[in-house]
C-alpha cells in the first residue's frame, strides 16, 4: 500500500534528478562555479554549503531571485592566426580586413558574350566575420553579391612547378546561405602571361577545384588543361563524378574543407572534411583521355555497294500454305450475342436539354437555327441500354493475315559494316600527365545566385604534414565546434548523448528525510566540458 512518505520520497526523487539535469546542462556550458558542484571532492561528498543549498531547493526556501540565475553566455574559443609548419606556395587564412586591398587583386575585365548589364566583374568581396562564426575573431572571404560576376586573384609566394612532388590544395566552403545556382570553384591560374588586373573566363588556368550547384546538379569540379606535347593545344580534362552523394555540403551551412591531392605517378585524390569522395588515375579517369586513341577509322573508306550487312532474310523456298485465307477478318460478330431484356430500342442515347432556353441575344439570321444542348437520356440510366442494338465482336478464330515467309539466316551475312582502321596521324604518349603547365596565381572568378559564400584557410603544398597541423589549427577548430553546438541542444540531447559519457554505469539516488547528498562513482569526461569532475548520489 503507498503511504504519504512514499509519495514524499518519490517527489523527492523526480526533484532530484531534475537538479542534477540542470547542474550537467550548466557545467557543459562552462558554469564550472555552479552551486551544485562546489566543494565536490574524489569517491566523497558535497561541502556542507552545496548540501544546504540543495536542501533549500528540497524545502522550498530559494526566493524567486536566486532561481533566476541568467546562465552566462558559451565563450567560443578565440581565434589564432594558423602558422605554416614547413614551406607553403600559398597560406591565406584572410585574418585582415586590408588584405582585400593590398594583396587581392579585383578584376576590373568584362566577360565576353554577355549583356551589357551583368558582364563588368562587379560582384563585391569582403573580408569579414561568417554569419554564424565558430571561432571568436575568425575572419573570411565573403561574396557578397548574387546575380554578379566575381573575380579576384592573388599571385602565389612561389609558382609551383610539377617537378616530382605532390600537389595539394585545400580550402574551406560554407553555403551561409544555401546555394540555388552557382559554384565556390577556385582556378589555379597558369603562371605565364598573368594579368590579373583583367582576370576573366577565358583567363588560362592550369587546374579547376571546387563545388558547384545548379538546380539538382551538384558537382565537384576536378579540370585540368592539357597541353599536347605534339602541337601545343590544349584541351581539358574533367575527372569522373564522386560516387556517392554530395549533396550535403552545399544544404547543411555548415564549414567544409575540400582538399585536392595530386602525385607524382598521375593519382589523385580528392576529400570533403577529411573524407575520400573521389580517387583515380589521370592516365584512365578522365575524360576526354589524356592519350588520344593509336588508331582511329578512316573517314574515306566507304561501304562495298555489295556488302550485305542483312543478319535475317525471308526464306526463298518458303510457300504459302493451301489453307491460308488472307480475306478473313480479324474480328467477327459474335452470333451468340443476345439483346439484354429491358434494352430500350427506341429512345436515344441523348436528348435536347428541355430545360435550355434560347439565348435573348440570339439571331437565327447571324447564329442559325438555336438546337438545345444535348445531355443523357434520364430513360437510360436504369436500362441496360437505349437505341439500336448490335451485337459484339470477337476475335475470328479463322483469321491469319498476310501470309509471310518466315526469316532464316542469311548465309550471306557478311556482319555489320565499319570503316577500317588506320593509324592516328594526331597520336600521342604523355605517360606523365602530372607534370602540369606551373601555377603562378589562385582565382575565384565564379557567378552566383546566392550571396553569402564564406572562402577561408586556402593553403597550397607539396608537403602533407605542413596539411595536416594547418587543418588541426584551422578547419578542425571549426568542425569540433559547429558539430558540438552546445548552446543550442537541449539538456535531454546532451543527457543521450552517447559520447558524454566516459563509460556505463548506475546512477543510484536514495533521499532520507534529514540529509540528501551527492557522492561519485563515474568519472564524466568530455572535451566540452574543459575538466573532468567527479559526481555520485549516495547516502
């Protein structure tokens, strides 16, 4: 039977426990001098201050005041500018406003082909802090503009040349906005001739890399231009397609970090956030192939007038069977068919409307004579039907149709006629298509629909431990922080979440009616949490 003490207890128990929901939800957000967790000591109990406090809760005896205590806001960590570790052709974590000034370069071209309205290079560029900034004091690179042209360029701190090292390129994205119908593709423009002062479309580039969205088309660009050892031309190649889904990068706004691996023995690699989205070779994954074909067909070549490419033909001595009557129909009236009782032959189908009435303003003389609209017989809606009753058609179990011979092999068939082969007067071998025409700039010359797209931290190396304590200083920062997001998860996510806990274990609470305290038998540690702290409940 319950009794008014187990009720007590019970109450007790649920107050308790939402106690110490709110005391978990304070110290993740940094609250580290909150009252509940004061005076906590390893495998002991609460300080007497933190048991009256607690107590005072239980009785009731916290004023209105006390309750309300404004949780202070989560301090985001603060910005440090990233240090190259090793050598870099290019590190630009764009940490001052001034930089757009004195070492971007604006483009001031037009782009051939298009409207007088949209073709000068206009769109706006700022160096400013994101919408939503994971890093107190972090800058970026901002477009600014939608429905405008962009470009801008800066040279690198020395031209990279393909001379038996990797090539790396990595730089961070965020959609701020989302992104209806444009590209955050950067261009690595190639070192010889660079104007950048007039940096356009046309302007030559060495690699193209970078997202780029129109309607549900979602790419990853990977282009490089190659040069023809023979003439000179150069064409472009484009890598496959990733093969999973992308589509996540450019709807979540949140930060990614694109990174670009191309190796001495013409592999590539390409990885969003640290993760393999597309790999391969750049002598057999792109497209057109780098090798153009040892032979190709000979357009002169023209087709025997007696080649019989015919792989059936009608039977010659085949012949039409005596039986075979072609004027037989193929349907019949079917003789069996009966009149169904209640079958009203004599009303039709339709009658004038009787209720239409002639138009005031009709005139037989311009109109003709006015016909009330037809509509259905009332009289056939119970009958099995009305008018004329004719019997149905069947199939004509005597119908065959046109006699035709039946098709044989044709003995011949001399299979299917193509131009012969002769050697590629245009043929080629580059074994080594990685030693690309060198990089002197890097460029964003891209178009948009949507403003607001956040470059930051574009670093280019041959070096992959210089990328890693780059990413560690910079993306990674921001990664661990949008993904934790802890100011905005409710005490119930935090309290599921799996990884707050360092291991399983039993939460025991017992309430006597003179003392409730606090003791530890599990060690929470979480990196959001900044310390390590020592909670049980126990008598």
């Amino acid at each position: 039977m319950k009794t008014p003490s187990m009720f007590l207890r019970k109450s007790l128990l649920i107050f308790l426990l939402l106690a110490l929901c709110t005391s978990f939800v304070r110290a993740v957000e940094g609250d580290k001098d909150n009252d509940y967790f004061t005076g906590i000591k390893e495998g002991g109990d609460l300080d007497d201050e933190a048991d009256d406090d607690i107590e005072k809760h239980i009785e009731g005896d916290v004023s209105e005041e006390e309750e309300k205590v404004e949780e202070p806001p989560v301090e985001r960590p603060l910005y440090t500018k990233p240090k190259v570790v090793g050598f870099a052709y290019f590190a630009e974590p764009f940490h001052n406003e001034k930089d757009l000034d004195k070492k971007w370069i604006l483009s001031q071209a037009r782009k051939e082909g298009a409207e007088d309205s949209i073709a000068k290079y206009d769109g706006r560029w700022s160096i400013e802090e994101p919408d939503v900034n994971p890093l107190k004091g972090d800058l970026a690179l901002i477009l600014k503009s939608k429905a405008k042209h962009h470009a801008i360029s800066c040279k690198l701190q020395k031209p990279y040349d393909f001379v038996g090292k990797p090539f790396i390129i990595q730089y961070e994205v965020k959609f701020q906005n989302g992104i209806e119908c444009g590209g955050a593709y950067v261009k690595l423009l190639s070192k010889d001739n660079l104007d950048l002062l007039h940096f356009h479309d046309k302007t030559s580039y060495t690699i193209m890399f970078g997202p780029d969205k129109c309607g549900l088309d979602y790419k990853l660009h990977f282009i490089f231009r190659h040069k023809n050892p023979k003439t000179g031309e150069i064409t472009e190649k484009h890598a496959k397609k990733p093969t999973g889904s992308i589509e996540s990068y450019f709807t979540d706004k949140k930060t990614h970090l694109y990174q670009l691996i191309v190796n001495p023995d013409n592999t590539f690699k390409i990885s969003v956030d640290g993760t393999v989205v597309n790999e391969g070779n750049l002598l057999e994954d792109m497209t057109p192939p780098v090798n153009p074909a040892k032979e190709i067909e000979d357009n002169k070549d023209q087709k025997p007038g007696d080649w019989d490419d015919r792989e059936k033909i009608a039977d010659p001595d085949a012949v039409k069977p005596d039986d075979w009557d072609e004027e037989q129909p193929e349907k019949i009236t079917d003789e069996d068919a009966v009149k169904p009782s209640g079958w009203l032959d004599e009303e039709p189908e339709d009658i004038p409307d009787p209720d239409a009435e002639k138009p005031a303003d009709w005139d037989d003389d311009m109109d003709g004579e006015w016909e009330a609209p037809l509509i259905s017989n009332p009289k056939c809606a119970d009958a099995p039907g009305c008018g004329e009753w004719k019997p149905g058609m069947i199939d004509n179990p005597k119908y065959k149709g046109k006699w035709r011979p039946p098709m044989i092999d044709n003995p011949n068939y001399q299979g299917i006629w193509k131009p012969r082969m002769i050697p590629n007067p245009d043929y080629f071998e580059d074994l080594n298509p990685y030693q690309m025409i060198p990089i002197g700039a890097v460029g964003l010359e891209l178009w948009s629909m949507t403003d607001s797209i956040m470059f930051d931290n574009i670093l280019i190396t041959d070096n992959l431990a210089t990328t890693t304590k780059w990413t560690e200083d910079t993306f990674a920062l921001k990664q661990a922080q949008e993904k934790s997001s802890i100011s905005g998860v409710s005490w119930i996510s935090l309290l599921t979440d799996k990884n707050l806990f360092a291991s399983t274990a039993t939460l025991n609470v017992s309430v006597s009616s003179s003392k409730t305290k606090f003791v530890t038998r599990q060690w929470f540690s979480n990196p959001t949490l900044k310390s390590t702290l020592p909670l049980i409940l126990q008598d």
